[in-house]
C-alpha cells in the first residue's frame, strides 16, 4: 500500500491577523496543504523560513520594518530555491518587476486570495510562475518605458515628501539647477504634467513609497 503523498508546507507572512486566519482556514480545509508557520513582517518571515523550510512561502509586500521584497531577497541568499507567492493590493508595474526580481514566481491580487490562492499554491510548488492578466497588462503597459534612475528616484521621493527644490538640493548635496533637471526628467519620462501628477504616478506604479 503506499503512502500518501506529503502535504504542501506554506508559511504565511502578512501584518494583518485577520487575513492570515482567512487564509488559515482555507488552507485548512485543504488535505494536499499544510501551514507549518506564519509571520507579521519580514524579519519574521526570514526566521520562520529558516525554523520550517516550507515549500512555498506566502509573502505581503507592505508591511512594517522590513519589507516583503526584501525579505524575499534575504531568504534567496540563503536559499536559492526558495519559493514565494506575493500577496498584495498593489498593481504597479514597477513593484512587480522588483518582487520578480527577488524571487517571487507568482503575483497575486489580495482580492483575488479566495478564488486563485490554493491553485496558485499548488502551481507554483508544480515548478511554474503565475501572473493574473490584468497585472501582466500592467507590465506590458510600461516595458518601453524609460526607467528613473536611483537618483531620479531619490529627488522624486523627496518631492513627494512636500519638500521644495532648495530643500531637495541641500538634502542630496546638489545644486537647485540640477534638482531641476531631475525633476524635467521625471516628468518627461512619467508623462507627467507638474509634480503632483508626478508623485501620483510614482506612487501608483510603486516607484516610490509614502
């Protein structure tokens, strides 16, 4: 007689507890899954998937001290096959390539956790990657685009911050003219009409955080 085969084991990251029990209890009604840890942010994530070693990991992006992105690259460094599901509500292009780049094999929209989650789980544990349409359109949207530079990135975070040029000068020990020129970039690359709509892009596409 044989044996049945092991169970997926799924640690679970997220800061919001009533989201991890939701999940919990899919996963629980589910004999193909195990969940053998969970964790409220990423330094959390890091010990539980050294204490467990799941087979995929289920990670948050947002979430306080240490990010989901790079928790992930933490973890890669330490385990090169670990596998991750990202968990989030954000759509932007360019958090997306970052989690990719950490390490993320699939992408999920928090609100399409009931539906998608447990064959999400599954198909990434099977060795595959899964992106939802509507965030693959997303990335196609912008792959001609441009990219900031990390300095064009630093100037527009400031800027986001309320801080004028002369402010965003002395913080990055630069002159005001240059200050200036980052910011033509910025909106000459966002297809930004002034600095607000700027800030909004940036923050939309996750560019930068507030």
């Amino acid at each position: 007689m044989t044996s049945a085969p092991k169970p997926i084991r799924i640690a679970l990251v997220d800061d919001h507890p009533i989201l991890r029990q939701g999940i919990a209890a899919l996963i629980s009604d589910q004999p193909d899954l195990q969940l053998v840890g969970q964790a409220s942010n990423g330094l959390e994530a890091i010990e539980q998937f050294r204490l467990h070693r799941p087979d995929v990991m289920l990670m948050d992006l947002q979430m306080p001290g240490m990010n989901g992105i790079d928790a992930m690259s933490a973890i890669r460094g330490e385990f090169p096959d670990a596998r991750f599901v990202v968990l989030t509500t954000y759509t932007g292009d360019v958090q997306i390539v970052r989690a990719l780049k950490a390490g993320a094999r699939a992408y999920l929209l928090k609100s399409l956790l009931h539906r998608e989650l447990l064959d999400t789980i599954r198909s990434v544990h099977a060795g595959n990657k899964r992106i939802p349409p509507e965030i693959a359109a997303e990335l196609a949207d912008h792959a001609a685009d441009d990219q900031l530079t990390p300095r064009e990135i630093e100037v527009l975070r400031l800027v986001a911050a309320g801080n004028a040029n002369k402010i965003v000068a002395d913080r990055l020990s630069i002159t005001e003219e240059t200050v200036k020129a980052h910011v033509k970039n910025i909106l000459s690359k966002l297809d930004a009409n002034d600095r607000t709509h700027a800030v909004t892009i940036g923050l939309k596409r996750g560019i930068i955080e507030l």
